[in-house]
C-alpha cells in the first residue's frame, strides 16, 4: 500500500517508520529540505527523532506531487496549519483518498476537531482518526503500543489489519467525535500536571488532578456528542494517564517549565516542536464558557498561560473553590 505522511516530525515519521518496516512504500511529505536530505541519505530525522535509524525504503520528499500517489492519505501536522495545509493539496489532488488524522486539537478560532477541518476543505469522502498512548520515541523504538482507529467507514476494520503490527495493536472504534475530543482536552490537562509536578505538589496532587481533569473531559465530551465509553479507553484514559505523567510528553515539559518560573516565549522557543495543548486551551475554555460548564482546571491553565497568573496562585484558587459532590449530574 502506497501512504503518504504530510508532516515529517515526530508523530509523522515514526508512523513512516514502522509502516515502512512492515511492507508499505511509505512517503513523508515534508517542509524542510535539510530533514529531506537527512532522511534520505544518513537514514535519520536528527531533529526531531535523533539516534533512530529510519529504514532505507522510508523516502522524504518536499514534492506536492507525491499526493497523487497515496492510497492512504496520513495528516501530521500542527493542528493550527492543517487548515492552510489541506487547502494547498487541493491543488494537487482532483479526488481525495482515504485519510488518516493522526493530530490532537482543536482550531482556535473555529473549535474544529482535524476530521472536521478535512471534511470542509475535502468534502465527502473516508476519513478516520488514530489515536491514543503512544509517544512517538517509543513507537520509533519498536516498543509495544496501543491505540485506537475511529471513523465511520464500512472500512473500518479493513484499515485496523492493514496499519497494525504486532507491537503497535490497534483497536477500532466508532466514535470520531469523542476519540478526537480526547486527543485534544488531555493535552490541556498534561501541562496542568506538570505545573503540579513542577511545583512539587506530590503524587497525591497528581493523582487528583488527573481524575478531577478527565471529569472536565466527560463534561465537555458529553455535552458535544461524544460516547462516555471512550473516556475510559486508550484514548481517553490511557492518553490521559501518560501525556500527564510522562517526561517525553511536549505539554508536560510545558507545564514544568512554567513551574520554574520561565516565560511562555521562551519555552516554545526552546521546545522545538509544537505543544498542543498551548493553543487548545483557547479553544476549550471559549468552549467551555459557551456551554456554560465548569471547567477549572482548563481555566487555571488558561491563566497562567495568558493572563499572567502565577502556578502558585492558580492553585491556591483551585484549591479555595467551595466543596461539592463528587459526581455532579452530566450535561446531556
């Protein structure tokens, strides 16, 4: 099977990667010719994936024209641009194939999910989403992973057996809306954890936060249509679990950093790769306030984000909000 990846970071190329190893000509559309020439001449992506060798039938390519060629179309790109991406493969392609999103957002200005954003610049056709635990060094490395394909064609487990492999199982389901508001409300909840950790809070306050956080998820989740099952699988729950206790997660490192008192500027600055959850908050709190849900978690991370509150103080207004029920009535 011919796959084309537009997006050759992290995420992009270690899918390219194990897609490549189990037999698929796989290509990685990609924006910079140095990762070009480092892909396909020293065999690694050094910026993004360093001290992984990519396997020689894994190509790069700054060539639009490669869409044309794909049997399976894989988006990996920054939530934000995929808009103005997709726009520009339109004038490459006359029909849309198959296409995956392997993206975790919402676009701020319209609280599009990645499907949503494909389906307007594309129009009707097969489209799913891949998501779930899976820090794309592990996923790179060969190391054993589970996620989860959603999407509402009668391909469904068609794609699931083409695109698993034996250490990277995939389960399938049928709820786009709430795999894809997954993806996007933990990330948010990630940089909360690690201003939790980097405050030194404790595994106590961790554990909280996390549990608190996928009950703002649920609310949210609910209230847009998505299933409450999906919160307690991998791309809810499991997600959620690892994007907040792990050192390799974008939006965890974010939060840490803001703990130690470094500016916003100058953690992107020196990320080198987008975190999420920075611009999603956004869109979750705009969200949040349209349907008049509470939400304090998002909103403690939206004000240190761009408010200029102190971690310290976010929490200390966390903790002196007034106590209530522990499961308070979902919004249907």
């Amino acid at each position: 099977m011919r796959i084309v990846i537009v997006g050759a970071g992290s995420w992009g190329t270690a899918l390219g990667k194990i897609w490549a190893e189990a037999g698929h000509r796989v290509i990685l559309l990609a924006r910079r010719q140095e990762v070009v020439e480092s892909i396909n001449t020293h065999r690694e992506n050094p910026r993004y994936l360093p001290g992984i060798k990519l396997p020689s039938c894994l190509e790069a390519t700054l060539r639009q024209e490669v869409l044309r060629e794909a049997e399976l179309l894989v988006w990996a790109v920054p939530c934000q641009g995929l808009r103005e991406a997709a726009r520009g493969a339109t004038r490459v392609l006359t029909a849309p194939p198959p296409m995956l999103s392997v993206i975790k957002g919402l676009e701020v200005e319209t609280f599009c999910t990645p499907l949503e954003i494909l389906e307007q610049v594309f129009g009707r056709g097969e489209y799913m989403v891949l998501s779930g635990p899976s820090f794309a060094l592990e996923v790179a490395r060969g190391l054993p992973t589970a996620v989860v394909l959603a999407g509402k064609t009668a391909r469904l487990s068609f794609w699931q057996e083409r695109l698993s492999r034996p250490v990277f199982r995939i389960y399938r389901s049928e709820d786009v809306r709430g795999v894809e508001l997954c993806g996007a409300l933990k990330n948010v909840m990630a940089i909360a954890s690690g201003i939790s950790d980097g405050l030194e809070l404790g595994l106590n306050a961790r554990a909280a936060l996390i549990t608190r956080g996928l009950a703002e998820m649920i609310r949210l989740g609910l209230k847009l249509g998505a299933r409450p099952l999906t919160f307690s699988g991998l791309a809810g729950l499991g997600d959620l679990v690892l994007t907040c206790t792990g050192p390799l997660s974008r939006n965890y490192r974010v939060g840490r950093r803001l703990a130690a008192g470094e500016p916003l500027d100058q953690i992107l600055r020196n990320l080198g790769q987008v975190a999420e959850g920075v611009e999603t908050v956004k869109a979750v709190r705009r969200l949040a306030h349209d349907l008049r849900l509470e939400m304090p978690i998002t909103e403690a991370v939206f004000r240190v984000l761009y408010a200029g509150v102190s971690p310290a103080r976010a929490l200390q207004e966390l903790l002196a909000r007034p106590l209530k029920e522990e499961f308070a009535p979902l919004p249907l």
